[in-house]
C-alpha cells in the first residue's frame, strides 16, 4: 500500500522514536461510488442529447474597458465532445464496465435548450436491442459562461512586442442522466459544475487573446466536468493517513518495525503479549489502537473496530488531562472503521461480490 519513499520515511521516524512517540503512515482506501448501478449495468453507451449552446449566451469581454462582440471568434460548438472523450476513458481505466462506447452522432437537432431531454422509451430501446448495451450515460446539457478582461500592459515592452494582461474566468455546468436496462426513467440525474482561472501576461496577438486562450480554458473545464461526472459511477481511491504508538522497550520497536515493513502478522502477535503485560489504562489503550491497525491491515474489520472500541474503554479509565489527544485519535478512528465497514459493504453490492453463505 505505500511506495518506496513511503517506506523510508516510516524507517526515519523509528530512528526517532526518542523525540516522537508515534509515526504515521498513509493508506490506499477505496470508495464506493457515489451511485450504485446494476451489476447487469456492463456495457454502457455514452450519448450526447444536449442542444448546442447559443452563440454569445453567458460571454462578457472586454479589452481595455471596451466591450467585445460577445460571440467574437469564439467556437463552443464541440466543447461537448472532449467531455465524452473523458467520460469514456475514466469508465474504461475503472476496469469496473465490460465495454465502453461512445456514440458519435449527436442527438438533438433543435436549439431548444428548455425542453424536456429525457430520452423516449423507444430511442432507449433502439440502442438497447440493435447495439447490445444495457446502460446509456447520457450528457443532458452542456454550458459555459465566461468573464475576461484584457488591459495592455502600460509599464513595458518586450523584444517581440506589446503586452496584455489577461484575467479570465471560465464557469461550467453539465447535466448528465443514467439509464439501465429495463428502467424507462434514468436512475440518477445530476448536474456538476466547475470554474477555471487563467491570469497571466500575454503578448498582444488577437488570436491568441480572443480564441486561443479561451477556447483552451473551455476545453480543459469541458475534460475537468466529464471527469466528475464518470466518476459518480465507478469506486475511487483515497489516501487515508494512520497513526501507530512506539515505545521504547525492545519488544515494542520490533512490533513497530514488523509495522513498517508490513509484516502485521509479526506485529500483531508482540502486541498483543505487551497489551496482556501492561496495568496502566493508558498504555493497554495505546497497545490495543495499534492492534486495531493491524487487524483494519489485514482486512480484519469487525476485529479492528472491537480493539478501537477497547482502546477507548480503557482510556476512559486514564487520565483524561493527559491522554485528550489520544481520546480524540480514538474516537476519530473508530468513526472511520465504521464508516469502511459500511462502505465495504456497499462495495460488495457494486462489485457483485456475493456474500459467503
């Protein structure tokens, strides 16, 4: 769970246990997604069924205080697609669908951005049967809106000519819909929204200023607002940060070394034999939290969380001026086994993991 790097800095912090009495290391968890799909939800065709947004609708620009024609060089006709590309390739590195596609016709030809964009029972069908998918993620609406205001720079010049300062703001908003196999109304409807920045000096090239500029920052946002929406369907990873306490007994560095080579199995058992020593409140209490880390290590929940919960037990008995830091370590912990319990649950539903009888 922890690269080289990782692994050395956790050999550092042992060396100096004589100034800490804990190290931390960082753990790969993973997470449900945010929606739970089918698991006959394998082959999912990602449609574009957004109307093209009108020229000039949510574009303010000036140029030394002076008003530019909202629609200037600008084309926002195809931002939707860097959107599906994305779509597309988060769902298919997930490894979480059989077959990703996209289908590359756009599905609305009116320009009424205010009608109703579910799909009809019957188009869902035609997909369904003749392309053989059971899942559509659909792109409802695609809009931007942009603020940029461009002043020459008064102080100097630079040996290939005239500069301007560009400060530019680009807003984003997609709505997306998923349908499975025999719903004829999506499961979820979501929207997503998303702002980027771009301040800099640029030389003065009405190209560059007016087209370029802006048309990259709505392709970067149209990527940034696809990512997002993929991924409230499949598991993601987070990095989650754990704590171990050390003492200075040779037992307990062996224990906590065992820890930063992952060895738990070797770990575990010295400390469990020092927590059977020991007759302090507090020290039973810091022994059984890193029993609790060993068992979470080995995917031993139910385990972890019962050593948690002793832990806590034990230090209700100590000293409450002196172990505060260690009472609310505890009670955070306990919150997040919780919390992987019952979200490894739910990750059994997503994935298809059937239960042992």
């Amino acid at each position: 769970m922890k690269n080289n790097a990782e692994k050395i800095l956790l050999l550092l912090l042992l060396l100096c246990t004589s100034c800490s009495s804990i190290y931390r290391f960082s753990v790969d968890i993973q997470e449900p997604a945010p929606v739970t799909l089918p698991v006959s939800a394998q082959n999912v065709l990602i449609l574009n069924n957004a109307v093209v947004q009108p020229k000039g609708y949510g574009i303010e620009r000036t140029f030394d205080g002076q008003s530019i024609p909202s629609d200037y060089l600008l084309s926002l006709d195809s931002l939707i697609w860097p959107a599906t590309d994305e779509i597309a390739a988060v769902l298919n590195e997930s490894n979480f669908f059989n077959t990703v596609a996209i289908y590359q016709k756009p599905l609305r030809t009116d320009s009424d951005r205010f009608s109703q964009p579910y799909l009809s029972p019957e188009l869902q069908s035609d997909f369904y049967d003749s392309e053989n998918f059971d899942a559509l993620f659909v792109i409802n609406q695609l809009l931007f809106s942009l603020k940029e205001d461009i002043n020459k720079n008064k102080v100097g010049i630079l040996s290939d000519g005239l500069t301007a300062f560009v400060d530019l703001r680009a807003d984003g908003v997609i709505s997306c819909s998923m349908y499975t196999y025999g719903d004829e109304k999506p499961i979820t409807t979501f929207n997503i929204s998303d702002s980027l920045f771009f301040k800099s000096m640029v030389n003065i090239d009405p190209i560059v200023l007016l087209k370029e500029i802006p048309e990259y920052v709505f392709r970067e946002l149209s990527i940034e607002l696809g990512n997002q929406a993929a991924k409230r369907f499949i598991p993601t990873w987070k990095t989650s940060d754990r704590t171990l306490f050390t003492g200075s007994n040779s037992r307990m560095q062996e224990a906590a070394g065992y820890a930063a080579n992952h060895q738990w199995t070797k770990a575990e058992p010295i400390w469990a034999n020092e927590f059977e020593k020991k007759t302090k409140p507090a020290d039973k209490a810091k022994i059984a939290f890193n029993l609790a880390v060993a068992n979470e290590m080995q995917d031993k929940f139910e385990s972890a969380l019962e050593w948690a919960q002793k832990a806590k037990e034990y230090l209700k008995n100590a000293n409450p001026n002196n172990d505060s830091k260690e009472t609310e370590l505890t009670d955070e912990y306990i919150s997040e086994l919780e919390r992987r319990i019952q979200n490894n649950q739910l990750l059994d539903l997503q994935w298809g993991k059937e239960e042992n009888p």
